[in-house]
C-alpha cells in the first residue's frame, strides 16, 4: 500500500498546519499588562536560552555520535549520520517550537481568566499545549515519511530501513539531554526555590522577591514541556520505526505481507486525524467545576481514542492481506495506554483511597509517612505490569496465530503485533501530549497572576487549571511509562530481527545473557541514584546564590519597591548545574550497551536490554506514583483535612513532597529514555555487534 | 565417592556437637543477678512463645502443602510428602536450638562483661550465636545426607534427587515464616517502642518503663536469629540440592562424571571443618579496641574461608574425574561472598564516605536526608550486581570448557559450575552465621544491662560488642542476599535442567516468557510493599498498647518503683500482628509461581523466577544497604559529629533510620526468601506444569 506514505505525509502536514493555526491563536491573544508581560519574557528567555545552551551541547554529542556510526557502522557512504543528524534536527526542532508557543501562552492565558473567565483560558492554555503535541506528532511522522522516501530512492528496501532506524537514534539523543537535563533543571529551581523561600524565607511561592522564582517558572516549560516532549517524540518515532524494521524483515521471509511495512505510518496518519477531531472539543463554560475542566479533557482524549478504531478498522479492510487479528493487537495497545493511565490516577488522585492512606500516616510522624508513600508507589506497580504482560502476550499470540492473505503469522506475526501495539498506544499522541502540555502553562499562569498581583478571583481560576494540570501530569506520566515500554520491547524485537538472533541463541540458559540481564536490571537503580544526586548538588547551588542575594541585596527579602531580584542568575545557575549533570548518565546510557555488546555479545545484549527494561518499567511507575501521591497527600492536607496548611501533618506532608520531587520529576521519567535509548542504540550499532560476535566466549 | 556421603554425616555430627560444646559453655557462665534472670526469662518466654505459635501456624501450611505434593506430584508414594516434612522439621529444629540458646546468653554475656570484661563476654557471645550457626550447618547437611541416603534405598537415583529437592522446599517453607514474619515482629515491636517511647515519652531506649522494651529484644532474637538462620538454612540446603539435582541429570546424560552427584556434600563437609577450626579463633583481650574486635572476627572467618580452599583442592585432586576449573567456580563463590561482604561494609560504615554523606544532607533537612540515603542504596547495587554477573559468566565459562577425565563440560558443565558457586560461597555458612547471629546477643546482653542498671563501664563493655555486632549484621545482610541470589540461580538451573527445558524454549523471543518476566520483576516491589505496611499496621497496634498502659498503669511512666508495666502483652500483641501480616506475602510467594506455571508454562515459569532473581536482587541490596546506611548516619551524628545527639541534624537522621528499620529489618530480607522460594517450589512442582504443558498456548 504505497499511498499509505502519502496519507502519513498529508497527515503529518495537517498536523502542522493546525499547529500553526494553534500558534496563531495564542500569539494573537492579548498578554495583559505591562507587568505581565516582563514576567512572560523572563521566562521565555530564561527557557530559550536554556534550550539554546542545551542544543548546543546536544550538538556537540550528536556530531561524536555522527562520526561514530560512520566509523563503526561500515554502511559505505554516510547515510546513516546524515540519517541520525536528521532525526536529532527534527525532534530539537519541534522541542522550540512547542517550547516558544507554551512560554507565550502562559501570561495569555492569565489574561484570559481575568477577561473572559475560565471558558476562555482553558481553549488557550490547551492550545498552547497542543503546540507541542501537533508539532511533535507532525514533525516525527514527517521526517520519517520522508527519510523512507528518499533512502528508498538510493537504497534496497531493506538497508533504507536499516537507515530509518537511524533517524529513531537522532530522537533519542534529544530526548535524553531534554528528559534528563530538563529534569534536572525543573527539580533543582523548584526545590532550591523552596528550600530558601518557603523554608527559611518564610514568603509565600511564586512571590517575585524569590530570586530563583523565575528559574522556577523556567522549569516547567523546560521539564514539563520541552522533556516531556522530547520522549514522546521519542516514543512515537521509536514505535513506528521498530514495527517497520520488523515488517521488513518478515516481509522479506515471505512471513508477513508487505503491506505491513508502512502500515505503521497509516496507523499513525489515522491517529493523527482523530485526535485533530479530538482537539476542537476541548471548550468549557464559565463556572466549570474542577470535575467539568476534567470531564472536557478526558472527553476529547476519549473521542480522539473512538475514532481511531473505525479509522485501523478501514486501513485493514481496504488492504485485506493483514488480517484482523493484528487489528485487535493495535486495539490491546490503545486500551492497554487507557487503562495504565486510570490506574495512574486512582493511586496518585487525591480522591483516593491510596494517597488519603499516606495523609493520614503524616499523623504518626514524617517517617510512617515516607514509609506508606514509598509502599503505595510500590503496590501501585501492580496493575501497570499486568497491563502490559497481558497485552504483550496477547498481541503476540494474535499476531503468531494470524493467517490473513494466505500467509501464516508464526513468530514474526507475533513480534510484530507486538510493535504495534506501541504504535497503537501512541497514535493518538497529538491530543495526549496536548493535554500533558497544557499543565506547564497553566501551572505558569497562575504564577504569573500571582507575580503580578492579579485580583483573588482570577487566581482562583488559574488554581483551577493549575489543579486540572497536576492530574493530567500524573496520567501522562503513565502514559510515558507504558508507551515507552512498548516501544523498548518493539525495539528488542527489531533489534533481535535485524540481528539475525534466532530462539536458542536468545536463551536465559546462556550465562553471558543472564549474567548481563542482571546487570541491565541494577542500571536503572544506579541511573535513578546518578539523577536524585544531580538534583540534590544542583539545589545546593541555587540555595547558595538565593540566600546570597537575600543577604547582598538591600530591602529584597523585605519586600523595598525598588529592589529588584536577580532572577536571570539563577537561570543561569540552574541551566549550568543542568548541562553539567547531564553528561554522566548520558554516557551511561550509551556506553552501557554499547561496552555490552562488543564484549558479551550481540544475545547478552538482548539481556541486557530485557533486564534493564523490565527493571526499569517497574522502577519508573514506583518513583512516578510515589511522588505523584505524596504531592497530593499534601495537597489533600491543604483541603484542611488532618489540621490544614501549617500543622504538623502540614509540615510533614512537605517533606514527603520534596522527596517525591525528584522521584516524579527528574528519575523517574528518565528511566522512560534510560530503557528506549539502550533499545535503539542496540538497534542502530546491530551491525557491528554481529560482526564481532562478542569478545568474552 | 561414594565416601563422601559418610564424610559428610562425620562432618555433620561435629558440627552438632561443636554447637552442643558451646551451648553447654553458655549454660554453665553465670546468668548474673535476680533482675537480669528475671530479663532473661522475659526475653527467653516472649521468644520462644512466638517461636511455638509461629510454628503451630506454619505447620497448618506444612500440612496443606504436604497434602497438595501428594496430590499434584504423581510419584505414587507418599516420599515427597515426607521428605517435605523432614526438611521443614529439621530447619525448625535449628531455629529451636538457636534461639533457646541466644536467650540464654544474653544476659551470661552482660554477667561475663561485668565480672570477667570484654575478653570473656566477646567469646560468650559468639557461642550463643555460634550454636544457631552450627546447628544450622549441621542440620542442613545431615538430613540432606540421610535422606538421600534413605530414599536412595527404595528409588532410582534420579528420583530419589527429585524427592530430595522437597527436603529444600521444606526449609524453604520455614525460612518463608520465620523470615517474613521475624521482620515484621523485630520492626513492629522496635517501631512500636521508638514512637512512643522515645519520642512522646521522651524516656531513654531500654528503659523498662517501657512496656515494649521487652517485645523489642524479644524482636532481636526472632528477627535476627531465628529468621537469618531460617533464610541461610535455606540457602545451604538449596544450593546442595541444586548442584546435586543438576549432577544427576548431566551424569546421566554421561556429560558429568558421577563424582559430581556428591561434591557439593564433601563440600560442605570440608567448610563445616574449617568454621570449626575458624571458631576457635574468637578470642580477644582485655580493653579491645572496636577494631580489636572486628579483626578477631574477620580473622576467624577468613581462616575459615582460607582452609577451606586446599580443601577443596584436595577433593578435586583425590577424586580426579571432575577436573580443576570445577575448583576454581568453587572459588569464585567463595571470593564473591567475601567481595559483596565488604562493599556492604563500606556503603554502610560511618567511617566511610557514603554514610557520612547521608550524615552531611541532614543540615539541609529530612527530605534531603532520605534522597541522600536512598541514592547511596540505589548506588551501592552496582558492586555486588557486577561481582555476582562475573561469578555466574565466569564460573558457567569454567564449567563448560572443562575437560576432566575424559568427559567435556559443555551445558551441563556450565550450569553445575554456576551451582558450585552457590556451595562454595555458603560452604563456611557455620561461622558466618554465628558472627550474625552474635549480633542479636550482644544487642540484647546490652539492653539487659541497662534495664538491670549495671554500672556504667558493663554497659560501654557491651555497647562496644553491640557496635561490632551492627557492623557484622550489615556484611551478613549482603552475603544472605548474595548467597540467595546465587542459590536461586542454581535451582533455576535445575529446574530447567529436570523440565527437560532445551535452550530454544528458554528464549527471550517467547512472549509468554517475556510477559512473565516482566511480572516477575514486578514482584518483589509488590512483596515489599506488603511487608512494610504489615510493620506500619502492627507498629500502630503497639504504640497504642503502649499509650494504654501509660495511661492506665498510675505511676509506670514517672517510674515509681511498684508500678510494672505488664511487657507480656505486648509481646502477644507483637506476636499476633506478625502472624496475621505473614498470610499474604506467603501465599503469594507460593500462588505465582504455581498459577504462572499453571496457565503459561514451564518456559514462562523459568522467566518469571528470573525476573523476580533479578530485580529482588537489586531491591534488596538497596533496601539493606539504605537502611543500614540511614542507621549509621544516625549513630556518626551520635558520637558528635554535626552537632550530635538532639540536634536538628540527628532529629532528622533519626526519621531516616525509622523509614530504613523495615527496608533492612523486613522487607529487604524477605526478598532473599520470595526469589529462593519460588525457585525451589517451582522445581518441586516442575513435573506437574511439564505434563500440563500451559493452559494459555
């Protein structure tokens, strides 16, 4: 089906085109007064120069990795760099643009609840997300489209392939100084801020005396936006690519039917249809509830997800030579990312059982507390891991026992179905990361509505988009986790297809896959350690320069009219201590499969990357949920229940807050780019790992 | 050699008598004054009263389990069943003698350091530890012998090993209670103690106004003697059923000579001789230094493992079929304990930089302070990970380029190589376990010291053997889970191995193995989560005991002399709570492995006990490697350091050592049993899931 790369490229630009037409809408809106505009443009600065400096390391890794896969990787000309670089180019550009749009929408949006009420913020702030969700499901599915085009012009079908999973790499390589670095940053400013201002300071959050407020602010956009972002696009690319490669290499055996090859990227054209449907019904009235601001939310989210069904349903009927069974596995994906995000929100929501337990254990002191919120985060692996073997051995069994157009599934049937699942559960991503996206500049509003002493009722209504954003970050968080399982494991798949491996080779009986199995599984402990530490070192600095500034400059901790904080230090400082941090589990990341490969072996590799991510998934969900319900037991405390804001409960429910920061925020979700990243490396570099055949025999 | 089997019942009975020796020893050293008798016995009744109901309840879960071998396991006589019994009497039999003895030198040790100084209480002390160590040894090894000799008699010899295997399964099913139910009794009745005592009473530790001072050193005993040497009773046991039962199958096959079938025993014979020799090294000198100390006990333990190696030789050398790479995967084990034992020490000592970084973020707060801890546990996975990875590479390697005696190696060489790892490490368990099992005595003799006010020089005599006892403890924790780690990996090994499990089937690219794996991974998060709520529940039922009788007992918490606190009930209490919170985590334990095998397979089943070696491996290191680290941060403040004891500094050190009592104290061991114990049931119940073959195919 040829024309399926043509309906993924119309997609992909319509995707871009409602992006613009998002863009312009939040541009043309009115950015409130003088104040609110400065406010705004700290912010914006500090977040692009944040990205520029950032680009401009990441370009320094790329351009090594570049000469790397031309070096190592004996493909004869340098299609595969001019592959990576391209894919790097794309996912950094969708991550400034979505970045400059989400930095403009927040004094906007602000506005907007101080004109025309929260019937007209919402639709704003949403868009102002949706920037980034069009631009990276455009921009990923646009660049993949037409790497396939062009590589197949001067290639073999299968070694343009080998190409594509190149442009997979350039995305990965931004996701993970975007996921990390950004992580890093958001929790360095957040609890430096608090530590100085809340805790010794003693002045309210977002008060502009707070010199590392805007640092602060900066953090959002860099981590919730630009890093959130970037591993989606992650995701996305990666599922798509690895569904692809797989279908290559069964189409070729004669085991699959070549229409399956692009059938990815129909997949994802028809997503992106039905989550552009979806986004023109994110609308409210005023005097919403906080439940009607997430009704309108989630119903969107929900239609976009209807629609895509009917939508596969026709890709398959049109082609006949894939069968139906496949078609349900893409359904087990689609659901199985539902679900995971339901039970997301029943263990982090404050409304619930779990988090209303840890609440309640502030009242036998601050360890029964971090103790319950660290044994929720653990139980609550539960369901997300069930979730996932169902839906892998389900998809698998669908795809093997497929018989469609005279051909038999068997083992490549079943891997593929696998991968596309993956691909299921991200096709939707433009509204899911709209919705994700939109929490940062909410959360942003209401800062600067505070910043800029805007009247009680406006910042009501802001908290009540900023409250909406908490849930829907829980849930995207995991949406995060459980796409990027998905798609490490369509990795393995395509990485142990294009590798050659057969069954036996693959084997837990076989000493080196173990022995790197177990090691895969320690290294998102010690990626986690690298990361809280990093977080910690970077805070200390912030701390220092905020009470540096308190003490030097006259009048600010007071509140003098005419003193004025050095906001752009800390930006500064954050951005500094951010890049520096970056670089070890940077290399971590790449180094660890890398060393593996060359030395154990192509099939201890594939342990590698199994323990690794099963480790990793379950470690992700724990450190997300954990953190995530520990922010709401304190937020369920400052309902005033259990004694309010400022008793003991209070007080105790903070310190859980500040150990989940890093939990939810900066380890966590890297260990989502941590487990991609090896796949894809693995994938990549395939090549050379065979040739060697492994160092230690 | 044939012989060996007589070898090893010689060396069994001199380990039984050895630990007689030192129990008589103990009995016959004074017990001290009326109050300190009358400590004792309160300590001895609430120990031995939770080791009977404790018992009682397990033999309910004996009798099921006993009954579901008959039923399910087809061998047509009633042998397994039996042997399961055997095995589980004999380990209770262990945790029996053991216990009545560590209660019994309590307070001999804080007599013997009141009149005779250190120099005596130091080798008191050792023997009421070195009397579990040795009975346990002891035990282990003679039943294994005799019940392979018995049913040796009446079956084949591939059967009679398949009987053998449920002789594991019964210790197996002790280790299960005593370990996941000693933790929780330990760190309720600890928790229960601290919250009340310390911090709303503001009255010393072991004070005896406290009504659960009592419950707290009967908590030492249960946890730290009766559940240590229940989980390494297990350990040995296994790791000899492993090697054998993988012997058997390979020399069968004619790809390992018949020698190897009993190796493990004369192993383990040679190391009960060495710790025997090793023990009589425990002698110190008057004002010993705290490293005095230390040196004493290394220096006998590392006798031990040093005579233990020529004896090795010598068995190889006489026997000459089996071939020198065989010693040196023995050695490798031997090495990796040691190896894990000391990167434990150094991530968990205050005079090492880890902990006194734990020490150092409490300036900055608690929240900094539990980040800190929890990213030196998370760090601190990384050494042993990587000396176990190159134990199993290297030993499996050894094994299967062997060429002794005509025979080559191959699979099967690898695989009993990577067992004999496991024996090796676990061959000098004697005096390894009777340094840990020192531990709890000292702890208690010094605790009986103060409730009974003996003059302040006992009480630093004792504190110093108490130190050395937490040092010993934390290194004891890292080999238990290096011991269980490569102990499951031996009965994974020969689970597949007497499945008849080829390689092929064994592959990562089967999804229901996969699947499995993944769930396996999630499991020990699941099992952990359990268990520190369990600790959190019946924590909060002692403190309100507690409050009740300081509320009700006029004149108990202002300490007038006729007022007692009545400590038995809250040792019922304690008792009652560890009991209840036991049910689930073992159902569990036993329901997983089963219900996998059951609906997905034996693959599966093999992937699932992976996953669960895996990520349990790396959980439970960080959770006794962050615990115990919180632990000494507390005590590096307590000597001065950072403003010492009732700073803010150690307030928030104390809240860290209160979150790490159930990661150290419960959950983290418990890990060691639920890998070991899946294991060992799934290789009992293999011919049950290979005949049904999987219901979901």
């Amino acid at each position: 089906m040829e024309i399926w790369l043509y309906l993924a490229i119309v997609a992909a630009l319509a995707a871009l085109v409602l992006a613009a037409v998002f863009a312009r809408q939040v541009n043309s809106a009115s950015p409130g007064s003088d104040r609110m505009q400065e406010l705004m443009a700290a912010i914006r600065e500090g977040a692009m120069a944040f990205i520029r400096r950032e680009y401009t390391a990441v370009a320094g890794f790329v351009a090594i990795m570049a000469i790397l896969i031309f070096v190592l990787l004996d493909w004869g000309r340098p299609w595969g760099s001019i592959a990576y670089i391209f894919g790097a180019f794309l996912s950094a550009l969708a991550g400034f643009i979505g970045m400059r749009i989400a930095t403009a929408a927040n004094a906007r949006t602000a506005e907007a609840a101080r004109t025309g009420g929260i019937d007209a913020a919402l639709p704003l702030a949403f868009r102002g997300g949706g920037v980034m969700g069009f631009t990276v499901a455009g921009l990923g599915l646009l660049g993949l489209s037409l790497g396939y085009l062009f590589f197949r012009v001067i290639l073999e079908d299968e070694q343009a392939f080998e190409i594509i999973t190149a442009i997979g790499l350039g995305g990965s390589s931004i996701a993970l100084f975007s996921r990390v670095g950004g992580g890093i940053y958001t929790k360095a400013a957040d609890v430096g801020a608090d530590l100085v201002g809340k805790v010794e300071a003693g002045i309210p959050e977002d008060d502009p005396r707070n010199p590392a407020v805007i640092a602060d602010n900066v953090g959002d956009n860099v981590g919730d936006v630009a890093g959130m972002g970037a591993d989606l696009y992650e995701s996305y690319v990666g599922s798509i690519v690895a569904a692809s490669a797989v279908a290559v290499v069964g189409a070729a055996r004669g085991e699959l039917s070549p229409a399956t090859v692009l059938l990815p990227f129909a997949i994802a054209a028809v997503g992106i249809a039905a989550a552009l449907i979806g986004s023109f019904m994110v609308r409210t009235r005023e005097n919403a509830s906080q439940e009607d601001l997430l009704r309108t939310l989630r119903t969107a989210v929900w239609t976009a997800s209807g629609l895509v069904v009917p939508g596969i349903a026709l890709l398959i009927l049109l082609d006949g030579t894939i069968g139906w069974p496949i078609f349900f596995a893409i359904l087990l994906g689609l659901v199985a990312g539902l679900l995971i995000a339901y039970f997301t929100e029943y263990y982090t929501s404050y409304t619930e059982k779990p988090t209303q337990g840890i609440a309640q254990a502030s009242r036998t002191g601050v360890a029964t507390l971090i103790i319950e919120g660290l044994a929720v985060g653990m139980r609550s692996t539960l369901a997300p891991v069930a979730i996932v073997m169902v839906a892998v051995i389900g998809a698998y069994l669908l795809g093997f026992n497929n018989a469609a157009g005279g051909r038999i599934g068997g083992a490549d049937g079943g891997l593929y179905a696998v991968s596309l699942a993956a691909v299921g559960m991200l096709s939707t991503l433009g509204i899911t990361l709209a919705t994700d996206a939109y929490g940062p500049v909410a959360d942003n509003a209401g800062g600067i509505a505070e910043m800029a002493h805007l009247p009680k009722e406006v910042r009501a209504r802001t908290d009540a988009l900023d409250s909406l954003g908490n849930t829907t970050a829980a849930t995207g968080k995991g949406f995060a986790i459980g796409s990027a399982v998905l798609t490490a494991l369509g990795l393995i798949a395509a990485y142990a297809q294009t590798s050659g491996l057969q069954g036996a080779q693959l084997t837990l009986l076989d000493p080196r896959l173990l022995g790197a199995l177990l090691f895969g599984a320690m290294l998102p402990f010690l990626f986690s350690a690298i990361t809280m530490t990093a977080v910690g070192r970077a805070a200390m600095q912030i701390v220092e320069e905020v009470r540096r500034q308190f003490r030097e400059i006259a009048g600010l901790k007071e509140g003098a009219p005419d003193a004025r904080a050095d906001y752009a230090r800390c930006v500064a400082i954050s951005t500094r201590s951010a890049l520096r941090e970056m670089v070890l589990p940077g290399v971590l990341a790449v180094a660890a499969p890398i060393a593996v490969g060359i030395l154990l072996g192509p099939a201890a590799l594939a342990g590698l990357l199994v323990g690794a991510t099963a480790s990793g998934f379950v470690l992700a969900i724990m450190m997300a949920n954990s953190g995530g319900a520990w922010d709401n037991a304190k937020k369920f405390i400052e309902t005033g229940e259990l004694g309010g804001k400022g008793s003991d409960n209070h007080k105790a429910a903070v310190v859980g807050d500040t150990v989940g920061d890093p939990f939810k925020d900066t380890s966590g979700p890297s260990l989502n780019i941590l487990i991609k990243l090896m796949s894809v490396v693995s994938l990549v570099f395939a090549p050379l790992f065979v040739q060697i055949g492994g160092l230690i025999r």
